[in-house]
C-alpha cells in the first residue's frame, strides 16, 4: 500500500513567481516610460486572458504571452 502523506506541489510557487515577474516588468516599464512595451503587454494579457474564459491556467498562460509578446513584438516594431 502506498501511503503519501506529502503534498508538495511547486505549481502555485512557480503561478507566483511568474506573476511577480510580470507586475514588476509592468512597473518597470511605467516608471521608465517603455509605453509602447507596456501596452503591448496589458493588451496581450487582457487578449488571451480573455480567449481562456478567466480561468487560473488562463492567467497563467496570459502572463507567460504577455512576458513574451513585452519583450519581442517591441523590438520588432521598432525595426
């Protein structure tokens, strides 16, 4: 019989530290005046949030993209 009294899930641990991350980028860029990345981020993020019905995966997922999108589609634009 396998009894597992542990419930060690890095899950949430990791949902926070990404969150972190991206508030303090937004941040970041708003105290910098990177406008153009930091709409580009909270434009990505509302976009997919909503396309994922507002669940826990979905803003884990709209944070990932926003991350992301934040840091490539300005450099690109500006090319």
């Amino acid at each position: 019989m396998n009894v597992s009294l542990t419930h060690f899930d890095l899950g949430p641990l990791f949902y926070g530290v990404v969150m972190f991350l991206g508030i303090a980028i937004m941040w970041w860029k708003l105290s910098t005046g990177r406008w153009l990345g930091l709409v580009v981020d909270v434009c990505v993020f509302a976009l997919v949030f909503k396309l994922h019905g507002g669940t826990m995966a979905g803003g884990f997922a709209a944070m990932v993209a926003a991350l992301l999108a934040g840091m490539i589609l300005p450099m690109m634009i500006r090319r």
